[in-house]
C-alpha cells in the first residue's frame, strides 16, 4: 500500500517512487508483478497523472521496473543475494572530442562532443565570486605556500556536501582529491594499482581512458556492452583487480546500468576484493528522469573509486575534476604522493568553492541542463523527421551525444565522407572499440553541445539532402 502525504516537503512523485522502490528491494514487491495502471494509480491517491508517471519514468530509468506491452509496468528481477541486505537502496569526465585528434578546417555545422559556447559560460557570476576571493584578507599567506595535495580543503568540504546531495555520493573531505582533469585521476589510479596491472573497461568504451592504462603498462581486458547494457557475464573469467565503468550514462551507447546489474557488479567488486572505477560524466544532464544516483552511494564495502568533473557543467579548460578514494586506499595513497602538491591553481579552486557555496553552481547547472534538454529534443525530432525507420538513435534521454545506426547494409563511412562535403561534420566510432573491424560499420557520433537549435535544425536537413539517395529517402 502506498500512502503519501501532501503536508511534508518531499514531492508527492517522490514518495512514490521510494515507496515503490522499498518494496522491490525488500522482496515485497516480486519480479513479474504488474504495478498499478498510471491512471488507475493516480485516481487511488488523489494525484495527477503526471506524479504518477514521473515516478514510473524514475523507476524504469534506474531498472526497477519494465514496460510490457499494453499491459503498463512490471517489477524487474533483482539479484537475490546474501549480500542484499549491506548494500543500502538507492537516494533520490570523460572527453570524448571524436576526430579531433588531429586539426581539421571548420565546417558551418559540426555535430561535436565537448565544446560550448562561448555565452554558456557564467562570467558574471564567475567573476563576482574571484573578486570575493581576491578580497580575503588571507589571501596572500595561502598563495605564497604549497598546495595540499588533495586540494584546497574549502572546495573539498563543499564538494562533500554538493555530491551528498546530487549523486548520493557518502564521503568525508579527506578521502576527495581534487585534479586537473581525468587523465590525471586515472594516471594517479594507475601508481597506486602498479603492483598489478590488469584492469577491465566497456568494450566499446572511453577511448581517453584507455589511452591513460595503455600508458602506464596495464593489461586491458574487455566487458561487451551493447545498446541494451553492460554484459557482466564474463568478469568472473578476467581475473582481474579494477574495472573501469560509466554506468550512469555508458560511453559511448548512452545506457544506464540498471539496478539489478549494479549489485552484481558491486558484490564481484566484495567477493573478489576488487575495485571499480566509477566514471560519472554527463551525470547532470538527464531530460527524462531524475539523474541517477551514483554506484557508489549503494557501495557498502568501500570497493567504488569515484570519479567526476567540471568539465561538462562549467568549461573545459577550467581543468578541475575530483575522486572520491575508498578509505582502504587511502594509507597507500599518502605513502606513494606524500611529496606532491595539487595541480590545480589555490585562487582556481578557492572561486570554485565559492560558487559552489553560494548556490550560483546548482542554479548555473540548472540553466544549462534546460538548454540542453531543447537541443536534445531538437535533435531526436528532426531526426526522426528526416530519416523515420531508416535510422535507430540510440543514448536518448540524456548526456550530450548520440550514436546513429542505420540498417546493416549501409556503410557509415561513406555517409561521413558525404557529410563534410556538404558543410556537416559527423564522426566515425571506431576509436571507441579496441579493434577497429569489431566496430559495427552502420554506426556513426554525433553531439550537439556546440550548436543551438537553428543549427541543429539546418545541419540535420543537410544530411537529409545528402544521404536520401543512399537511405532510399523519398
């Protein structure tokens, strides 16, 4: 039974959702069983439809629960394990830059990743809070010493509490690291796992990331994902110690690994004393759901290295990220870097901690999510305008890319030849599969983080104008 009550704080959409949520995870609630019809829902409890339907909607992204075919929504089978009951249910950086890794002319429509424009980035905002700090009166005894290693602990202590309460992230500041970017994380990662030098990644996957191990020596063993999810199925074979995941918005598919999965995945992580890196790029960028809590605040074993970044909410050359280490690393990692200072500049991280503490961040974040999430919807509806079924889109709902798929027989290559003829840039998606010939050939990037909604419009016309004759567009 649910109850709600319309007298305290939390959204009435909300109550639903942890009710029903509850239920699963307690085994109330058995995989197979039909859930309420929306309507029928909304009527029992007094509330509109739409209350009822975002709480679906949360619980369907997450992996709850699954739609059946007139027949409305049935509860997903979750893992029945002896560990259940310690992993606690869930709370309400990546880079890719495909085809740039060598300088190319610029096109009038470029469907890139990585990017913004130049209005995007909050100057006003961002220069009132420097000023502020400027103005300390303790400003000239911190920047004429070294830098914690860690990073300023102001910005540290006001991430603590913003990841508490956007991702469910369960930390003290002493186990943060604030770093230049995730190469740098990751290349920290790789020192204090040297002793080992094995580790599994998304096949397809990051392509930077990889490049990052790769360097350091490591052995790079592979888990198949697929535009329905992460196959974990072979991971007890790897033998390995880490494992290198995007599971709130997979690279470069766009699919979020659902509930049932992530305890697999963290009770593989207890079994076999092994650890996950958590990579939760584009995590605030989600338009059909709330975003997805992080692996990391259902962890109950302390085996999830978590891992985000700035890059994608304020602007890349900013060069700050942050890592939220396991207590369990955290002797080695001062052993191992006792000398080192932080990368990134005291005044840098002193204005982050700033905005962050003034609430600007959260509002900042805000604007641009609904920015994006009109771009987005701008993009999957001319798409499907111009190409219907010839056409398959897959990473909808979220981030700030999509892969495109077309039937078996077309060769995507050969569409992106097109496309740069005609003024329009697109990217092939082999550099995020180990091997290029296991890359489906039918598959082509796009983003849409550089361009508005005019020119979203005009470059996907153009596309229309130039692939018809390919697709068999009439």
């Amino acid at each position: 039974m649910i109850y709600i009550s319309k007298e305290i704080n939390t959204p009435l959409y909300d109550q639903i959702y942890r009710q029903i949520q509850g239920d699963i995870i307690s085994g109330n609630l058995s995989p197979g069983t039909l859930l309420p019809g929306i309507r029928t829902l909304a009527k029992t409890l007094g509330v509109a439809r739409n209350t009822v339907d975002k709480a679906y909607t949360q619980l369907a992204v997450e992996g709850y629960i699954i739609p059946r075919k007139g027949a409305g929504f049935a509860v997903e089978s979750i893992r029945d394990s002896k560990k259940s009951a310690e992993l606690q249910p869930l709370s309400s950086g990546v880079s890719a830059h495909p085809g740039h890794e060598k300088a190319e002319k610029k096109l009038p429509y470029d469907f890139q990743y990585g990017s913004f424009p130049e209005e995007y980035f909050p100057k006003t905002a961002w220069k009132k809070h420097m000023l502020e700090v400027l103005a300390l009166p303790h400003l000239s005894a911190q920047m004429t010493q070294y830098q914690d290693k860690q990073g300023n602990l102001s910005l540290r202590c006001e991430l603590q509490n913003y990841l508490y309460q956007t991702r469910g992230v369960v930390c003290t500041e002493d186990q943060i690291l604030i770093g230049c970017g995730l190469h740098y994380s990751l290349d920290t990662l790789c020192k204090l796992f040297a002793g080992h030098k094995r580790i599994a990644m998304e096949e397809p996957g990051y392509n930077g990331a990889k490049e990052v191990f790769q360097n350091n020596g490591f052995t790079i063993r592979h888990i198949p994902s697929t535009p329905y999810g992460l196959d974990l199925s072979q991971l007890k074979t790897l033998a390995v110690p880490i494992v290198y995941v995007t599971p709130s918005h997979q690279f470069p598919y766009g699919t979020v690994l659902p509930i049932s999965k992530r305890r697999e995945l963290l009770e593989w992580a207890a079994e076999e004393n092994a650890y996950i890196i958590e990579d939760d790029y584009d995590s605030e960028y989600r338009y059909d759901a709330n975003p997805i809590p992080s692996l990391q605040s259902i962890d109950g074993h302390d085996r999830v290295i978590y891992i985000g970044t700035f890059s994608k909410s304020l602007f890349p050359s900013l060069r700050i990220n942050y890592m939220v280490l396991p207590k369990s690393l955290l002797p080695a990692y001062h052993q191992m870097f006792s000398t080192y200072s932080s990368p990134v500049t005291w005044l840098t991280q002193e204005v982050l901690a700033s905005f962050l503490r003034s609430g600007d961040y959260t509002r900042h974040v805000r604007r641009m999510c609904a920015a994006y999430r009109k771009r987005h919807d701008v993009f999957v509806q001319q798409l499907s305008q111009h190409f219907g079924p010839n056409i398959v889109l897959h990473g909808q709902g979220a981030g700030l890319h999509f892969l495109v798929e077309f039937a078996e027989e077309v060769e995507a290559e050969g569409l992106i030849q097109m496309a740069e003829e005609a003024g329009v840039r697109v990217y092939p998606v082999t550099p995020f599969w180990s091997a290029s010939e296991a890359c489906p050939p039918n598959l082509l990037f796009a983003g849409y983080s550089l361009l508005n909604e005019r020119q979203i419009q005009e470059g996907l016309r153009l596309l229309k104008e130039v692939w018809a004759p390919v697709l068999e567009i009439k």
